[in-house]
C-alpha cells in the first residue's frame, strides 16, 4: 500500500499545479470579444467556402449567419459533397429566401472524391479553387456565427499581421455526455497547446479549429493549399503546421461568443463523430495511445480511489499502515486540484459548475472512443459520414505530409 499512497501522492501534487497553472493561464487570458469596427470599402474580399456532406439539420442556420455577417465584402460558396439528405434543396431555399442586401450565395455540386483525399479535404479544394479572393475563410456547416464574427477575425489579423487565423469556438453542451467529453477533450488540447505558445512566431506548437479558419490567399498558395494535407483527418492542425513553418503567423483565440458549435448529439453519435480522427491526433503511433490512455485515467480516477481508500480504511477495513487521514487528505487534495483545472474549461462550456467533477467520466470515455479507433485502424478502416477510408492509405498520406513540412 506503500506504493500506491506513493502514486496518490504523485497525482495529487500533479493535480494541484495544473489546477494553478490552469486559474493562473484562465485569469491572465480573456476571450476575444466581437469588434466595434465597421469595414468600409477598404476592406479585403472574403471568400467562405463550406463543405457540406449530409447537413441539412443545421445548414439554413450556417448559412443564416453567414449572409448576416457585417462585413462589406463577402461571397459565400456552399460546396455540397453529394449529400443525400436534401442539403442541396435546403441551401436553394435559404437562398431564394434571402433579401437583396444579403451576400452572394453560389452553390457549388462536388464531384467524385480523388484517390488520396478525405471527404472534407476534397469539398474545400473544390470550393477554394472556384474563388479569387484576397482572404479564404473555411467554415463548418454546423458553425453558429455572431454577425461581426468575420469584421473581428480581420481586425485581428489587422492588429497581428497574422496570415492565419482560427476561432475556438463554444461547443453546444445539452447533455452529461456531451459536457464530460467536451471538457476531456478541451482540458488536454488547452495543456498540449498553451495559445500563448502557438500564437509565438518562434514556437513550433501549431493549433486550429477547422470549423473556422481565416487564411490569406497568397498564404495558402504558399503552403500548397489544402492539397498539402488532403489526407489528413486531423486537416486542421496539420495545415496550421505547415502555415508556421512556412514562415506564416498564426493567431489563435478562445471566442466563444463569436462562434459555436454543435456537440454530437447522443453518445453514439459523440462516439462514431470522435472515432474517426482520435488515432490520427496521435499521428497513429500505438506508444503514444498507449502511454496517453493509461496516464489519462491514471490522473482521472486516482484522487477517487485514495478517498475511498481512505474511507475504507476509516470504517475498519485495514488497521495497519498509513491511517485513514493521509488517504483522504491526499485523494482530497488531488480531487480540489483536478477540479480547479477543469473549471476555467467548465466557464467556457458554459456548464454547472458541478461539471468539474465530471472530468473523469470524459476523459474515461474519450478513452474507449480512442481504443474503437485503434481497433478501427487495425482492421484496415476509418469511417465516417457512411464513407470507409483505407487506414493504411490514410496513415502513409499523413506520414508523407508530415515528412514534407
């Protein structure tokens, strides 16, 4: 038992500096905040491009808000990956519905996808190569939009010089599932990718959310466009990397009330959403699987297990050895750590402040989910939106990719 109070006492204390780092990081950062600005006819062209495979839930409410933004000069490309759910039809309506001051919408039928590309990878190639913009602004079909979403983003770009820019936006969380997961995922993308670092010109981390990502045009020429990465899953991250170490800058803020999400719905949809690129964020290297799940749930239950050792302890279970106090005191101690790491993530969820204790129940799914994706690889296959990917295709694109930064 020596041993494990040993291995309590280690998590604990991890806990407890990450919950400090976390409050300090959370205290001296603010979210960025829609502009004042009003973009005149100075303002550079815009061009957002959309993919859109089987959206028709949440595509009118995309393209609401996209026709809302405002911004002065602005085209709208829907590229409709052959959905079979009536996207398209949606799209015409929302369009012939729209009033003359709107921007411009164009509807763009995806062809058969190449050898080589993945779905999203593809509709983004085609909608980029059908526009002539000085700004290229690629945006998810179930993106929620504030109307000075696009004025803000080239407001910082202004202010940065940035060529890059991505919003982290607010995933929508209804129910424990969704809000347990978001948290996992958020809490360990926020401590692999401090934004302090990925937004230093000098810092080779590299950080985006692909469901808004403003670029220059001449920088997406430069870096090969979204053909360099048109096998990757993780499209966004990696074509981030390539952005900065092009020499591009990037600017990456939390912006939670300039954009939002849709979290998958029920668990099976967060599971088969999820699968599909948690081995691909890990560059399909079994090691880092490996080592991530055990510490991931090593971190996540140890604080509960002292307590209830402890407990057990304080009821008469075991008489010898380190007292029921030293088991509580550090469980504790590891529990009020933990949960002061989660909350700045629970404040920009906007979830009951209860949901800092769900932080093992997400991370303990988000585990399994990355086991069905390895499970998934080794059987040869990646699914998603009913299409099947050949695993070993996808992984040597990626690995060529990343050999060609």
């Amino acid at each position: 038992m020596i041993v494990g109070f040993i291995v309590a006492l280690v998590v604990a204390l991890g806990w407890v500096a990450l919950g400090f780092i976390c409050v300090h990081r959370s205290r001296s950062s603010r979210w960025l905040r829609p502009t004042d600005r009003r973009w005149g006819a100075e303002a550079p062209t815009v061009a957002a491009v959309v993919p859109a495979r089987n959206e028709a839930e949440h595509i009118a409410q995309t393209l609401e808000c996209l026709m809302a933004q405002e911004y002065p000069h602005l085209s709208i490309h829907i590229v409709d990956d052959q959905s079979v759910d009536g996207t398209a039809d949606l799209v015409r309506k929302a369009v012939a519905g729209a009033g003359i001051d709107r921007h411009p919408v164009r509807l763009l039928p995806g062809v058969d996808r190449p050898e080589g590309w993945v779905g999203k990878t593809w509709a983004l190639h085609q909608g980029v190569d059908a526009t002539d913009s000085e700004w290229v602004w690629m945006v998810d079909a179930d993106l929620w939009l504030h109307p000075n979403a696009l004025a803000t983003a080239l407001d910082q770009a202004e202010r940065s010089g940035a060529d890059f820019i991505s919003f982290l936006g607010r995933p929508r969380c209804e129910t424990f599932w969704q809000g347990s997961i978001a948290l996992a995922l958020i809490q360990i993308l926020s401590m692999l990718y401090p934004l302090r670092r990925v937004n230093d010109p000098v810092r080779t981390e590299a950080l985006a959310h692909g469901a808004f990502v403003l670029l220059r045009r001449s920088m997406y020429d430069r870096v090969g466009g979204i053909e360099s990465v048109r096998g990757e899953i993780v499209e966004d991250i990696q074509f981030a990397s390539r952005v900065k170490l092009k020499g591009g800058r990037l600017q990456v803020d939390a912006a939670p009330e300039l954009s939002q999400t849709h979290m998958y719905g029920t668990f099976q949809d967060i599971w088969r959403g999820l699968r599909k690129n948690a081995y691909a964020g890990m560059d399909y290297q079994f090691h880092k699987y490996a080592t991530g799940a055990l510490l991931g749930l090593l971190m996540a239950w140890t604080p509960w297990l002292a307590i209830l050792v402890g407990l057990l302890r304080g009821m008469g279970w075991q008489e010898m050895g380190l007292n029921s106090f030293a088991w509580l005191g550090v469980g504790l101690a590891g529990l009020i750590g933990q949960a002061a790491a989660a909350m700045p993530v629970v404040v920009f969820l906007n979830l009951p402040r209860a949901f800092a204790l769900a932080l093992p129940a997400g991370i303990t799914a988000y585990v399994a989910i990355t086991t069905a994706s390895v499970w998934h690889y080794v059987r040869g296959r990646v699914l998603w939106k009913d299409r099947e990917f050949c695993a070993k295709t996808i992984k040597e694109h990626s690995v060529r990719n990343s050999s060609g930064l």
